[in-house]
C-alpha cells in the first residue's frame, strides 16, 4: 500500500486494529535509551580486527513495557528503546522545508498535505539526536521522501503510475539519477531529458546532489550501495504481486533485509558530522548487526501498517498466518518476537562490538540504537498510520 492510499484507507480490520493497537499503543520503556556496554575484562588483544575475540557479555535483558497479548492471555513486550530527543518545533521545521521540496521538485501532486501529514521531518529530528542543523536533518529528509517517492510511484500497486511489467526499466533509469550513468556524448542528452522530465528521478538527484554538501564520497556511496540494493527487492515484489505470489516467511525476511530503512540509517554518521572509517562499515560484524537492526525497524513498519492494507497485501503477520495456518492475531504476536529477538541480538552483539572499535564505530552504533527509539516513537505517532495523529 502506497504512502497516500496508507494515510486515507479506514482500518481495514477493526478487532485487528484492536489487536495490533493492544501491542503498539504505548511507547514507555524500560529498555535503556542508550545502548548499553559492558565493562571489558583484560584480554591482550584489541581492534576491530582481532581474529576469534570473544568478549563476555553478562547484561540480563529488562523486558519492555509490556501489553495484554491479542488472545488476551500471556503477556507481549515490543523490545524497543525510547526516542533519545524529541524536538516538536525542529521537526516542524524540517517538515514544512520538506514539503516546500516536494512542491518544487514535484514528487506527490496535488497530495501534499498528506505528505505533510505523515510529518516525515519529525521522524529525521527523532532518529537523528545528535544532529540540530535543520540543514543537515533536512538533507537527509529529502534522500528519505524521494527514496519513498520511487515505492509509491513506481511499484505499490495502487498508485496510478505503478506497472510491474515497466518497473525493471523504471528502476534501471532511476539507478541513473544516484549513480551518474556515463554515456556517449551524442546520446547523453537523451537520457539527461530523461531524468529531468521524471519527478522522482528529479528528486533523487536533487537529494543526493545536496547531501554531498555534508557527506563525504564515501558516505555517498554508502548510500548508492544500499539503494541498488532496494531497487533490487523492488523487482522481488513485483513478481509476487504479478504472480499472485505469498512469499515463505524466510524469503519474506530476506526481502525485508533488502527492503528496509537502512538508506535512511546509512546517514546516521554524516548527519551527526563524522565519518565511520570505512573498513570497519565494511567489516562483516558491523554489517551483521547493522541489518539486523534495518531489519528490525521494518518489522515495526509492518506492524503498524497492516490494519490498513489491502488483505492482498504482503507483510510479515500476514506471510505468517498463510504459512502457519494461525490467526493474524497470533501472526501479529510471532512478528512481534522476531522483532524483539533481532533487537536484542543488536543490543549484545553492537555493545561487543562497541569494545573493539575505534570511537566512530562506538558512536555510529550508539546512533543505529537512536534510530531504533525514534523510528518506533515516529511510528506510534505519525498521521501516516493514525487518522487522529497530532503529532
């Protein structure tokens, strides 16, 4: 379901928002706002590098607040951390600049207050604590709206312009608009009025052209890296709506490891103004945990839009249920403890890691675990998943 159908589609499911509701209502938490790292012992050995160190780790998990389950029996924690900051006048900024750039750009006509709405500059100032320039915030607003733009464009099955059979195309020529393409000089022309006639193409330029201001090349490419990534599940979830397809659960999750917020969450570094050393985001550890928690966020997106989708529509619960033969509410509850064992495992393999690396690496982890607390925040009070949303 398209970000714009999502904000004015009813519940689809009334005791099935109910349910969902019981689980996601509350964002109080017992989980601690910052991540926590234990006392390293002497071991002789350091750095991110150190091969086969295994350093103890005694933290006992604090459940979070926990909720009556949907069959009204045992009880279901959401394992997430709190919001680090909440800034209500810095994420109106960000937001009002936001949409004043999709007008200009041209992404969502005649829809943007249901841009507005979904107050996408609250969810940047949320997961980006570190950071209070509305500059460098709104650059990573703008790379988040336009990389929204090419879901619910191009491939949600309910917006106008989506057509699997054209999105592999669509797709390769927006990749064109991240990552220049280079051509002959007769025939750049022609693909340059490409990108300059399409709104979401402009806007994907635009928001990488302006995050190079705080970014280093790296950085950047970072970003281009987990993009080409995306546009790749894109393709995956074309061929199940095509095919009429339900995924198996594990394929799902695959999916979603593809298919996440993690092009947002590749910019926790540049937007707080450092740089994670390269070879330690390349670092198959780092990278392990780092989609674990990309992961992890969009089990919580699932969640909280499911009582609005389309039954046809594929999320985790509902990829469960047809797997498991179980109720959605059961399904809701499975999802709920995948989301909560992927947490936990960031939460004890991050801290780890936090002891072998450079103080970048403590410090962009520290911020995945931000980003965590706010998405969840954001979601829990977002107009995009709640129709009385004031936040």
């Amino acid at each position: 379901m398209s970000l714009l159908t999502r904000l004015s589609a009813s519940d689809a499911n009334t005791d099935l928002a109910q349910a969902i509701a019981a689980i996601l209502s509350t964002v109080d938490s017992t989980v601690p706002a910052e991540l926590p790292v234990p006392t390293p012992r002497p071991l002789g050995l350091s750095g991110i590098g150190t091969s086969g160190l295994r350093i103890p780790y005694s933290r006992t998990f604090t459940p979070a607040a926990a909720t009556e389950s949907a069959e009204g029996g045992s009880k279901l924690e959401l394992y997430c951390p709190p919001a680090m900051r909440d800034d209500p006048a810095l994420g109106e900024l960000v937001n009002e600049r936001l949409v004043e750039w999709a007008e200009k750009i041209g992404i969502y006509p005649g829809q943007l207050d249901h841009v507005r709405r979904c107050n996408f500059g609250r969810l940047i100032m949320l997961t980006h604590p570190e950071c209070d320039d509305p500059e460098r915030l709104l650059a990573a607003a703008k790379c988040a709206l336009a990389e929204w733009a090419v879901d619910d464009h191009y491939v949600d099955g309910e917006a106008a312009e989506s057509d699997p059979d054209m999105l592999g195309q669509r797709l390769a020529i927006a990749y064109a608009a991240i990552d220049p393409a280079q051509l002959p000089k007769r025939y750049q022309p022609e693909l340059d009025d490409a990108l300059a006639s399409d709104p979401v193409m402009r806007a994907l330029r635009d928001a990488l052209t302006n995050l190079a201001r705080y970014a280093s090349s790296a950085q950047v490419t970072r970003l281009e890296f987990q993009l080409c990534i995306m546009f790749t599940a894109y393709n995956q979830e074309a061929v199940w709506r095509k095919q009429g397809q339900m995924p198996p659960v594990w394929e799902y999750l695959m999916h979603r490891h593809e298919n996440s917020f993690l092009p947002c969450m590749v910019l926790i570094d540049p937007v707080a103004g450092y740089e994670l050393p390269p070879h330690e985001w390349a670092d198959p550890r780092v990278r392990r945990v780092f989609a674990l928690a990309g992961t992890a966020t969009v089990i919580v997106n699932d969640l909280y839009s499911m009582a609005k989708e389309d039954p046809t529509d594929t999320n985790l619960p509902r990829v469960i249920a047809a797997e498991e033969g179980c109720s959605l509410r059961e399904a809701v509850q499975r999802s709920v403890a995948i989301h909560d064992e992927l947490v936990k495992t960031y939460e004890k393999e991050a801290a780890e890691l936090s002891l072998l690396g450079s103080p970048a690496l403590r410090r962009f982890l520290a911020g995945v675990w931000f980003w965590l607390g706010g998405s969840r925040t954001w979601h829990a009070t977002s107009g995009r998943y709640h129709d009385n949303a004031d936040a």
